[in-house]
C-alpha cells in the first residue's frame, strides 16, 4: 500500500468482503419497513417472512448489490446463502447466476442452514444438493445456543464436509463461557480433520469478551487451528479486541453481513465503508491502526479466500488494485472515498459516467 502526496493518486489493493448475504438484500429495490426483534430466533423467523415476501428475484436483488460492491472496490467475497427443506437450492443459483454476470468479481458460496439444520428436518440433504448447484463450502450456525445439540450439528456438517471434500464456515453468535466451549469445540474437530485454515466462524462474539476467564485459552486453540475469525462490526455487536487476537496469532476478516435486509436497514456493500465502522468501534486513532483496518478488510480477505492478487498484491503497478484521491490509508479509512478506478488484470471495472 503506497502513501500518496496530495492531490496524487493513491494505490491500494481490492477489497474483500468476507461475510455477506446477498440473497436477503433489498437492495435496489423500495423502501423496506423493519419488525422489531428481541432475539436471534425473532430475527430469523422475520427473515422467513421476508424471504417469501419479495416480488424481485434472488438473482436480481443479488445482483444489484453485486455490483454496487464491485464498484466500490470488492473483488472478491464469500457469500452466505440462505438452504433449506422451504427454499431448496433457489437461493443459491440465484446468487450464482448473479456473480456469472459480474466478471472480475470472485464470488465464494457458503450453503447457509439459516432456518436451522436439525431443528428443520430435510436441510442437510437441501445443503448436499447446494453443494453441486453453486455453492462452494459448508455452513453452519449457532450449535448450541440455537440447535440446541453441539455434537450432533457439528457431526452433520462435519460430516458433510468430509464426504463432499469443501471447507466449512459457520456463524457463531453464542456467548458467555458456552459461546468459548462450542469455539473450542470447533478448533478440535478441525485439527482431528486436518482442516486447519479451511475453517471459518463468523461473528464468534464469545471471542469478544474479554472478561471470560478461558478467552486467552480459546484464542490460542482457534490460532494453533488455522481458524479465521470474521467480524462484521455491526451496531451494538461485540467486536475483537484486534490487538489482543493478534497476540494470539489469531486470522480476522471483516464482511459486511446483512445489507439492507430485514436484519437491518444499514449497509451499503462498500467494504471502506466496513473498514472506517471497523477502525471506528474498535478505537482506531493512529495511522497503523487505521491501516490494520483496511488491511483486515482487503489482504486479508484475500489469504481467507485464496485470491492470489489481492492475498499477494504486487504494489502500486499491479493491474489488480484500486485507485483513490487520497494522501494515504488513513486517511482513505477515514473519508471513505468512492474509487476513481477498479482494476482487475488492467481492466477498469468501475462503471463509466
């Protein structure tokens, strides 16, 4: 990442966004109202309403979101993707064929048991099938706190993980000392399956805590696993304590989560945007910091998803990078410019006018 003097151009690398649901997006479409919501499972069961609520396609609210984020500097994204026995694999050839339409733009899938996995019978055969019509890894979500048997869901995607040779990531909004159990829990079956660095758990909010007594403990078993933490620093959501995760060795990434959806009515797919929400609510004053936000936001995504040109960005000339009017990072992570270009192989992927 090269400083720019000012009024000169600075050079970056891509964006990354490493946690999004496109398929739940309102995005381009009206004004969508919001129903209050007091826990997790209120949350999901207005996201089933909503889900079968919209007039627009999947493919088509998929892809304007899609390609709002590419204009805004993100080439590359894992996609949660809501399966189950009521959507089958609708969801994820939506979103499939939106990312087809968007080149430059790397689009990883995660079949997401969204509605639950044992607590709806049918879903892990719907998540077999996702696998061979898009989708790319294994999901999960909340073993405990919201299927209420760690073992067995963990058994389940595991399982099909193995038999289907994918990686796993899985969503993970469980605190307390319980939320560190089921993390632990996790790192041993990666390391007992030789899965270390194709695991991902996001949000992971026990991971935030620092008044837990078996955080530093969990931390160490996440990073001896090659586990990736992804954050998405939303509203009143815990977020890391990134200087203490680094102590540990321990991988984070950042995404956007939902996106104007009916989990929230904010977002807005630009990951400098997530990067400046970042360095905000984690207290982000020096220019390292600030860097680190981006960079947590952009490289690392890269080394998550395996994104040579962005995981291994070749400086200033490379003809994957994003070009800003911007004296530095800091000061990029700061006033959230738009791009003035984005490149992939050379190409200029912003839109023309």
């Amino acid at each position: 990442m090269n400083p720019a003097t000012p009024g000169s151009t600075l050079r970056t690398p891509a964006l990354v966004d490493a946690h999004i649901h496109p398929d739940k997006s309102a995005w381009g479409g009206p004004w969508m109202s919001r129903r209050p919501a007091a826990t997790l499972r209120d949350l999901i069961d207005n996201d089933r309403a909503t889900q079968f609520s919209y007039t627009r396609s999947v493919e088509d609210r998929a892809y304007d979101l899609l390609s709002n984020a590419r204009a805004n500097g993100t080439l590359a994204m894992r996609a949660h993707v809501d399966v189950s026995s009521e959507l089958g694999t609708a969801n994820v050839e939506g979103v499939r064929a939106a990312a087809e339409r968007l080149p430059g733009l790397d689009v990883q899938i995660v079949a997401f048991p969204q509605f639950g996995l044992l607590t709806n019978p049918g879903t892990l055969e719907v998540m077999a099938a996702a696998l061979d019509a898009g989708a790319d890894l294994v999901g999960g979500i909340d073993p405990g706190g919201l299927e209420g048997d760690l073992h067995g869901h963990l058994d389940a995607i595991f399982g099909l993980a193995d038999r289907a040779g994918r990686d796993l990531d899985i969503h993970l909004h469980d605190g307390g000392e319980d939320g560190l159990a089921q993390i632990r829990e996790i790192a041993r079956r990666t390391v007992a399956s030789g899965r270390q660095g194709r695991v991902t758990i996001g949000h992971a909010f026990a991971l935030c805590d620092g008044a837990l007594p078996s955080l530093d403990a969990t931390l160490d078993a996440v990073a001896d696993a090659g586990i990736w933490i992804a954050t998405c620093a939303l509203g009143p959501d815990p977020v890391p304590d990134i200087d203490r995760f680094e102590q540990h060795g321990v991988r984070l990434v950042a995404g956007s989560d939902g996106v104007r959806d009916s989990w929230s009515p904010f977002g807005t797919g630009s990951m400098v945007d997530r990067a400046h929400l970042l360095a905000y609510r984690t207290g982000a004053i020096t220019d390292a910091e600030l860097e680190r936000a981006f960079r947590i936001a952009s490289v690392s995504g890269g080394e998550m998803l395996g994104i040579d040109a962005i995981a291994n960005w070749g400086g200033p000339e490379s003809g994957t990078r994003l070009e800003f009017a911007a004296e530095n990072i800091a000061q990029l992570v700061t006033d959230r410019p738009v791009p003035a270009r984005v490149l992939r192989d050379g190409l200029d992927l912003r839109p023309a006018g």
